[in-house]
C-alpha cells in the first residue's frame, strides 16, 4: 500500500485535486475513494467532497492489481529504455489506452507485449500512463515502469518541471512571433464531445505557450509549451487564437486543403528528470514523413 499526502492551496473538489497532484483519473479517484482510500483531515470522504484551503488530503494506493488489457505484437518506435522508464514516440492514429470500447491496437496493449514491466498506479485497463496524447497527435510520451516512476514523473508534471513540446502547423498567419494563452478549458455545453475555452471558473485552469518558427503564404509553423495537461488543450487553444491546427477534423476548418488522417500536432520534445538518478534528460523525435510533405508543399506557397 502506497501512501501519498498533500495540503490543499484552495477550495476544490477532492477528487479534482488528486487527480492534478498524482495524474490519476477522476473516475479512479472515485473508486478508491469508495473503496474506503480517500481521506480529508483523517477522515474518509467521497470524490465529491470539497476540501476547505490548508485541508490535509491523504489517498492510500493499493499495491498493483493483474492488468487486464492484453498484450499485442504491435510495432513500437522505444526511443529510450531503462528499468524505470520507457520514452515512446507514439504514430499518428494510436490510440493511448483503452476506453469507450476500444480495448485492442491501443498503446498499452503494445506495451505489454514489448516491456517487461509496468507501474500498475493507473488501474488495470491503463497501465504505465503517466500522461496521454490524443489519438491522432504523434510524439514523444513517458511511460512508468514501476510505481515509484509514476508517482515521480506525476509530480514532475504537477510542478511544471517535465516540459513537453510541440510542433503544429496551423491555419493562417500569425502576426506575433510569441505569447501565452490562459483560459479555462471544458466541456463545450453545445458538443459535450468537444472541449471549449470557457468563463473564468467553469472549467479548468490551461496555460500554453506559443512561438512562431516558421511563417509560409498561407500557414505558420508554431511551436507549443504545455504548462498544463488539458484534454485537447494545444488544439482548443490554437482555436482560440483564430489558427486551428491543419487536419483537425474537431476544431479545424470544416473545408480541408489537404488530405490527412488527422491533426499535424507532433510532439517533438520531452525534457524530464529520471525518477532514480536525478539525472536531467531531453529526447526529442523528429516530424513524421507525411507532416513533412505538408511543409514542402507549404513552403512552395506564393
């Protein structure tokens, strides 16, 4: 059983705070917090319990359950590998892990046939996440080999110390050269299938920087700093600054120019520090074959 502690800085639903502080699901939350693992000043509460400003949270992580998703012989491009992390860069069209009925050709389900071990903190059917990208986004991901791993990179990404970035190719050209974006992200009350840049203290917290690299006729490649982890966080945001993301079928235009199976979102960075040693570790990937016809083809543009 593995015990972790944290101080709320604010009023907040309990189950949304440990979900930030430990990058475990909401709905995993819940669970342990049914099963009797979720306490707020020493007392057992529900997920749904708000905690009051300087409240001490405590959740009890039981040890590792028989994984349930099953191993597949799936081609996987492993970066980087030790008995405590693995780097992967993910393909366009890979989806992270189980869910809404897709329980095979998942990366988890490549994962278990090609490593020898998994932390087992993210419950059965998610093995070894420690953070996701969408489906149809390429890129660079950690996975946790053991619980120590987890809870470590967990925290890295809670205090903004694990830096993620990304590379787009959006709509438009953009006038600045540099900013940051601050909303609050959640679910579009007209497609709860989407997400949407909402009113202060609707939804929550996302924080993204942006850096124009490159300007073409009609697009600009921009490169993203994720300072937050919201689903669809890059895409929305792009959205909100009027330059969707080329080949979004979501929040890109409705009329394409090119034909593609998805966003052009790679993400081409990732800078942590390893869970055992300290050390401080960058590992980058370089952008898919079909991202790159797309920019000689826009670099040609008059």
């Amino acid at each position: 059983m593995n015990r972790q502690q944290f101080v709320a800085e604010e009023p907040l639903r309990v189950d949304v705070f440990v979900s930030e502080k430990i990058s475990l699901t909401r709905s995993a939350v819940k669970k342990l917090a049914e099963e009797g693992h979720l306490f707020a000043s020493n007392r057992p509460v529900k997920a749904g319990y708000v905690l009051k400003a300087g409240e001490e949270v405590t959740i009890e992580i039981p040890d590792p359950v028989p994984i349930a998703a099953k191993p597949e012989d799936i081609p996987l491009d492993i970066v980087y590998e030790d008995e405590d992390i693995a780097v992967i860069n993910k393909p366009q069209g890979m989806t992270v892990h189980a869910g809404s009925g897709n329980y095979e050709g998942t990366l988890v389900n490549a994962l278990l046939f090609r490593l020898d071990k998994l932390s087992g903190i993210n419950g059965e059917l998610r093995p070894g996440i420690v953070h996701r990208i969408d489906k149809d986004t390429s890129g660079l991901l950690v996975v946790a080999k053991n619980d120590m791993a987890h809870l470590s990179l967990s925290k890295q990404i809670q205090e903004k110390t694990c830096h993620r970035e990304y590379i787009a190719l959006l709509e438009g050209v953009l006038k600045e050269d540099s900013g940051k974006v601050i909303t609050d992200i959640g679910r579009d009350p007209k497609d709860r299938l989407k997400m949407a840049v909402l009113p202060a203290g609707r939804g929550r917290l996302a924080e993204t920087d942006w850096e124009a690299a490159e300007r073409f006729a009609r697009n600009t490649l921009v490169k993203f700093t994720l300072h937050t982890g919201r689903t669809h966080q890059i895409r929305v945001h792009a959205k909100y600054l009027g330059h969707p993301v080329v080949g979004d079928p979501v929040y890109g235009y409705k009329k394409q120019r090119f034909e593609l199976n998805g966003q052009l979102l790679h993400a081409f960075r990732l800078t942590l520090t390893h869970p055992r040693t300290g050390e401080r570790m960058t590992f980058s990937a370089p952008l898919p074959d079909y991202f790159e016809r797309i920019l000689t083809i826009v670099r040609g543009d008059k």
